[in-house]
C-alpha cells in the first residue's frame, strides 16, 4: 500500500466518514488495558450511526470481553487481518489460515532455534509448558476475572505438534525472543509467513499476505463503501497497513514515528488520555456532515 499525503486536519474533518476501524492495545484500551468511560459512551453513540469495528492482533475470544463492554454487533478482523469472526452466530465469516503442514514445520523450526512461541487455534491461545511466557501468564490470569461465557480462553500445553491434530484453523504464531533476524530470513519463513512486530521482543506470524489493512479493504468493499469513507486508528507496526488504507488514518501520539508517518492524524494525547479519542471523534463524526 502507498502512503498518501498529509491532509490538513480540517479538510479531514470535511468528509462523510461511514466506518470506524479501530486498533485494541494501545488505543482503544489504555495502559491498564481498560477501557475509557468517555471513550466507551462515544462509541455506544457512533455505532447508531457509522459502523464500528475492531481490527485487532488479538484472538476473538481474548478480545470479547471489550466487544461486549462496547456494546458492538458487527463482525471482528482478528490475528492481523488472518479471519473475520461473527460472535453473534459464533462463526468464522472468511479466514486464511496457516496449513497444519507449514505449521508443523515452522513449530519444528521455532523450537530448533529455542524461540518461546505462542500458537493461535481455532478457539484458543497456546503456550508451551517448558518455556513459559510471562506475558502468557500475565493474560491467563487476566482471563480469569471474567464470567465463563466470555472468558478468554488461554491454555498452557505439553506440545504444539499434538494440539495441530484436535484443532480445524490455526491462526498464527507469535514469537519471543530478542533475535529473530534470522528467523525472518529463513527461506521457509520468507516464501509462507508474513511476520508484524506486535511488541518489542514479539513478533507475529501469519500467512503472507494477511494484515489488517488487506483485511479491512475486503471487509469496507463487502459494505459497499470507499477507503475514503473509512477512519482507521491504531498504535503500532501491524496497524500502518489500515492506516494507509483508510481516506482517514489516526496514528496514537504513543506509537513510534514509523507508524505516525503512515497516518494523516496524530492524536493530541496517548492513550491512557480518557477524553483524547472520544474528543477527535466528535470532530470526525461531527452531526452537521450526517
């Protein structure tokens, strides 16, 4: 995707923007990984009137809970643009999921490389037993603040290999490990996966071609509408490709250069800033272009 040019933020301001895709970690959800009061009244009033949906790197079963909090009943663009899930069918509408052969194979070659890894399935995360993560650990117990029916479903295993045979999609890997160079440069890597840094030591896996940018154009056109039509925010290296997608990307004043670079708006505060969002919205959506 080619970046387009900075827009003057009233010109921006002009159009009549008929989807809101919105990025989870680092925007929409704050450093305690809550979400805003203000930001979350601002979003209830939009989506009766724009459609609103989450483009996340997350599982939909670890995104739900906010799904539910948002009061939302549009589809969810999970794992980077790899599937596009409907809670209220409890269905995948469209996926390009990891074949259980190169999954097979990229497991052999993360393991061979001591490289912890995560693995997304059909309905669950996966991390290994003898070479936990601490982040895993952290979101596991997170998970267990949650009622049964939206809880996320997190699980520590014994072997990756064994899980590829119980389950029907495997979304995508998440690596962690300070270097994965040449990881990346692998011929195997290179031909079948397309890898998104999602965190300073993580990066995640998919198959090529999948992003949330990619996703979300099949997602808007399926619509009937335009990028030009579309509002896209996020924060970090896996958001740049809706971000330049979108006729309006916002890039999170917390997000790294590159990333802010790809958008035409840079918000005015991070966000752990309750109004900061729920203020540029009123701007972008404001009743007078209805």
């Amino acid at each position: 995707m080619v970046k387009k040019p900075t827009m003057d933020k009233n010109n921006l301001i002009e159009k009549s923007y008929k989807v809101l895709a919105l990025d989870l970690d680092g925007t929409v959800l704050n450093s305690d990984h809550c979400i805003s009061s203000a930001l979350r009244k601002k979003i209830h009033q939009l989506k009766e009137k724009v459609h609103v949906v989450l483009v996340t790197g997350r599982h939909h079963t670890a995104a739900k809970p906010y799904y539910r909090e948002l009061g939302l009943n549009t589809p969810i663009i999970c794992c980077n643009g790899t599937y596009v899930f409907d809670y209220e069918n409890d269905r995948v509408i469209e996926h390009n999921a990891i074949s259980k052969y190169n999954a097979q194979k990229f497991i052999k070659i993360a393991e061979e490389n001591s490289f912890k890894l995560i693995m997304y399935i059909k309905d669950a995360m996966l991390y290994s037993r003898a070479m936990p993560i601490a982040y895993m650990e952290r979101l596991s117990e997170w998970a267990k603040e949650y009622d049964n029916d939206i809880r996320p479903n997190i699980r520590c295993v014994d072997s990756f290999l064994d899980e590829l045979d119980k389950t029907e999609y495997i979304w995508k890997f998440v690596i962690e490990g300070d270097d994965s160079k040449g990881f990346d440069e692998l011929d195997f890597v290179r031909k079948h996966f397309s890898g998104e840094r999602s965190w300073i030591d993580r990066i995640d896996y998919a198959n090529n071609g999948n992003s949330k940018g990619n996703a979300l154009a099949r997602y808007v056109s399926k619509l009937s509408y335009r990028s030009d039509q579309v509002v896209a925010v996020g924060d970090n290296f896996n958001d740049i490709s809706m971000l330049e997608y979108a006729g309006c990307g916002v890039a999170m004043l917390n997000a790294d250069n590159t990333v802010k670079q790809s958008a035409q708006l840079t918000t005015l505060a991070d966000n752990d800033d309750e109004h900061c969002l729920a203020n540029l919205f009123d701007d972008l959506f404001s009743n007078k272009h209805e």
